[in-house]
C-alpha cells in the first residue's frame, strides 16, 4: 500500500547539503540596510536580492507604510470585490496606469498570483496559451491552470523565435491566442526579442502579455520596462509585474486596455476570493513608485553598477551571460562546486543565490549575483577581490 508521504520521508538532498556545511537556503537575515545585511550576528554584503533600488530601508517608503497601518490597521480583511478596497489601492493602479502609459490597472496580493489572476480568466476552452520555456513558474502555474480549464497550452523553446513562429503558424489563424513572456529572465537576466514577438504576434492574429516583475525600475525609460526599452510601449497588450523587486513592497498587477481590465475585476478567482494588498504594502509601493517617477537617475546608478561587475567578473575569467540587467549569473555548471563556492563566498562576508537543477537546466548550475542602485564601490569591489580568491582556489579561473 502506498503512503502519500512517503516522498517526503525518502527526501534527503536537502540534509546531505546541510551535512556537508554548504545548505545555502534559507538563512535568516536579521537585520537589512539593503546592500549590506545582518546573518547570523555578522554584517555580509548582499549580492542576491532584487531590491534593485534599495528602497526597502528608504526613509520615505518606511514612514508610508508606517502612516498606513496607523490610519488603516494592519490588513483589509476582505477582498477588492467587496470590502477590500481601499482609497490607496485605487490611488496605486492610477498611477502605475500612468506610469506604463495604459487606460487601466488592477493590483493582486502578490506577484505569483497576479499570472494565475490572468491567464486561466482571459484563455479559455479552445483558446490558446504560448509560453516561453523559460517563463517564470508564476506564469507556468497560470498556464497549467488554464490548460486544466481545457485551454490549449503551447511551449515554444526559449528566446528562439523562428520556434515561436512555428508555434504559431500551427494554430488556427482565427483561434484566439495569447502569447506570454517575460521581459527579462529572472534566471539569467537577458532581455526578450520583443520587437520579433510584436511582429509575429501581429502576423498570426495573438494577444501579448509580457511580465515586467525584474524590468520595471530596471530596463526603459525612467524604469517603464521592457516595452519601453523597445519604444513599444503601444504594442504590448497587458503588461503584469510585482512590487517585490523595485517597488519595495510586496503584491502584484497587470496594467492594459480599461475594458480588460473590468473583465478581470469581474472574473478573476485570483482577486476575488483573495484578501487584498495591506495597506501598508500599498503605502509603500506607492511611495517607491514616486521615488522613481522623480529619480529616474536611480535607474542610470543600477546600470552602471550592473555594468562594473558583469564586465568585472568577465575579467577575471568567469563564465558570465551577457547582458545589461542587474542580474549577473557566473555559471559553474557542477551543483557541488556552486554549493562549495557559495559557502566560501558567505564566510567571505559576501551573500549571492545557489541555483542549481532543476531551478536550472542540467549544466547550468550557477550563482546568480544581483545588484542595487545602493551598491557603492567599496561593495562592489569586495565582491569582486572575493570572487577572485575564491575562483582560484576551487579552479574555476
């Protein structure tokens, strides 16, 4: 007879790692100034976090969320369809509707709900999904749900876009489709073909989504993502993102047309029968987003700092992806040696992401580094001495 937990008993990956002294998940942080944090009573420079402008400690976003939760409480305790809607959550999709230059915006508690908000409402039966490969597991959750609801779930392979047109080519002309990317890979950091996909969407009668969660502050004019980056900002149809990342906050959104927007507020069982962002999650995305909208140089700050360490640990001979994000992965391809390499990084005062399969592909193992605006140079290139030291230790250069 077989037990339902008995995968969960048979699971020892996890204890292994942490046998060996190199388990580098979940370390609790104590306390944050954003590019330099608190672990285990020592002061480490954080190189792994998407809080790309620093603005979790900021002193502004901080008295937002502060004067929030004095004047609303601590949550809404009901959802946006009833009792959930706050003045601050209508005053938030106004000005991220205007900030993407959209007619309309609707915000979801966070930003892995937010795809499964959309997809399975707007795709359904004998309809069509086209998904990158490589698309974020939000959006491969929201796909799978709409493939159960009897939609037509299609994977193209990863940025190639003569396999996207294959994609579409095979499905009917006049089939409703909704092709959905996102803007900038959160694994490695590269940009998608946008202006391809506008094409081919255009050619083969397709809707586009694109998911801004790591372009927003990051990429386009003043921030404004991935369309922007392109000057396409009026031929992607839905725009969705999260405040987790620049917006230092947390919860999610989808910005397009209003009248698409009022079908998903009618419609989506992601909103409706979830209890809405807290007031203060609101007060501070808000408050971020004007820092932002005001300090759009901030934006110019992240680059350059991207810019000195992809450019600087290509230098010293590590196998970097290009790029122009503030994602940064040194792929080492061996998960033991990432694991290794990892420890000795942390010891070092320095705190970066494992990932290893299956978050990656075989071979692809990797340490995926991630910058901040707040990052000064005397963080910068501690990671950069440390790095070394350590690649050439383990023989990576």
């Amino acid at each position: 007879m077989n037990d339902l937990f008995t995968k969960c008993y048979t699971f020892t990956r996890a204890d292994e790692v942490k046998e060996a002294g190199f388990y580098p998940y979940f370390r609790a942080i104590q306390q944050n100034e954003g590019p330099v944090v608190k672990i285990e009573g020592r002061e480490i420079i954080m190189a792994g976090s998407n809080n790309y402008h620093g603005l979790t400690t900021h002193p502004r976003v901080v008295e937002a969320a502060h004067q929030a939760l004095l004047k609303y409480g601590t949550g809404c305790s009901g959802s946006r369809y009833l009792t959930g809607t706050l003045d601050l959550h209508i005053q938030l999709e106004e000005k991220l509707a205007k900030f993407f230059n959209k007619e309309a915006c609707l915000l979801y508690s966070t930003g892995y709900q937010t795809a499964q908000g959309i997809i399975p409402t707007l795709v359904n039966k004998g309809e069509y999904i086209v998904s990158d490969k490589d698309n974020h597991a939000s959006i491969v959750a929201g796909t799978l749900m709409a493939k159960g609801m009897i939609a037509e779930l299609v994977r193209y392979k990863h940025g190639d876009m003569n396999d996207l047109e294959r994609v579409l080519k095979s499905i009917p002309l006049e089939a409703s489709k909704l092709v959905a990317t996102d803007g900038v890979f959160s694994t490695s950091g590269t940009i998608v073909d946008l202006p391809q996909i506008v094409e081919l969407c255009k050619k083969y009668n397709a809707r586009i989504m694109v998911d801004d969660a790591h372009s927003l502050g990051v990429i386009g004019k003043g921030g404004r993502g991935t369309a922007s980056h392109f000057g396409l900002d009026d031929k992607v149809d839905l725009i969705m993102g999260t405040f987790s990342k620049s917006l230092a906050s947390l919860g999610g959104f989808v910005v397009g047309e209003e009248r698409v927007i009022n079908f998903l507020k009618h419609h989506s069982p992601a909103l409706i029968f979830s209890a809405s962002p807290t007031p203060s999650s609101v007060a501070a995305a808000i408050a971020a987003l004007d820092i932002l909208t005001e300090e759009p140089e901030r934006v110019d700050k992240l680059l350059s700092n991207a810019k000195k360490m992809r450019d600087g640990l290509k230098g010293l001979g590590f196998y970097v992806l290009d790029g122009i994000t503030p994602v940064v992965p040194v792929i080492l391809g061996d998960d033991v040696k990432v694991f290794q390499f990892w420890r000795k990084l942390y010891d070092s005062g320095v705190f970066v992401n494992a990932f290893v399969p299956p978050g990656v592909p075989q071979n692809l193992s990797m340490l995926r580094t991630s910058y901040m605006a707040t990052h000064e140079d005397k963080h910068l290139n501690k990671i950069l001495e440390v790095f070394e030291k350590i690649g050439k230790e383990l023989g990576v250069i």
